[in-house]
C-alpha cells in the first residue's frame, strides 16, 4: 500500500505541467491550432496523466490480464477513482471471488473425479472478472 503512495506523491506535478502547457493552445477562426501546435506529442505520455480523479497512472495495477489503476484496482480507463475505499471494496469482492471459485473448483472436482479441467476453470475466472468489471462500471454510472 505504501509504495503506491509514494509514486501518487510525484505524480501530481506531471499533472499539472501538463494542465499549464494545454491552457497555451491558441485556435485561429478556422480551429487551427496557433500556438502549442506540439500538443499532438502529449498523446505520447498519456501514461503521465491523471484522469478522473485517480492519483496513480493507467497501467499502474494489473490484474487477470488487465491494466487499470494502482490507486483503486479499477481496470476502466475511463473509471472514475473510488480510492482506498474502492480498494477495499475490490479486495473484499476479490477474495469473496476467489472463495466462490475455490467452491466451485471443489465441486467441479467432486464432480468429475479427475478434475484436471484447469483451462475451464481460468476461463471462469476470466468471465466472472468480467462480469465483476461490468458490475463496478454500473455502480460507478449510478453514483455519478
Ligand atoms: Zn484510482
């Protein structure tokens, strides 16, 4: 936990240089960009930014097979930061997860003796992800 708050320390003045440097884009009558026509380049270090009030990077946490934010264990990019409550909620769900799918896997093998079928049991995992992705995406849209 600790070392995410460190990397959230020196994160925010990438922030804001960028903040400065896009308030500098001057539009001629016809939208062209007149001044900060480098702005294109930022698109490059969008790793730098801090969208929807997360303070780690997109691409700071991992998990299944999927980025998303260190800060709060969201893998929408476009998720808005539910911080440390949101990683609360997401280890809680996680390990109620896990014990549903130990369950599962316990009766998979109860039921079918040999119970080497590991490649459905990833795939359920992938898909009750999946689904727990979705859930928290809809909570998110109703809260906001
Ligand atoms: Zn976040």
């Amino acid at each position: 936990m600790q070392q995410y708050g460190d990397a959230a320390e020196t994160a925010p003045e990438d922030g804001l240089l960028l903040g400065q440097t896009e308030r500098y884009v001057e539009y001629d009558a016809a939208g062209r960009v007149v001044k900060g026509q480098d702005i294109k380049a930022h698109s490059r270090y969008e790793e730098d930014v801090h969208p929807n009030n997360h303070t780690s990077v997109w691409g700071s946490w991992w998990e299944g097979g999927q980025w998303g934010y260190a800060c709060c264990h969201q893998t929408i990019k476009n998720s808005y930061c539910t911080g440390e409550a949101g990683l609360v909620a997401a280890e809680a769900q996680a390990d109620q997860m896990q014990l549903n799918i130990e369950r599962k896997a316990e009766e998979d093998k109860a039921r079918e003796e040999n119970g080497g079928n590991l490649e459905v049991c990833v795939m359920f995992l992938f898909a009750i992800l999946h689904v727990r992705h979705l859930c928290s995406c809809l909570t998110l849209l109703l809260m906001h």
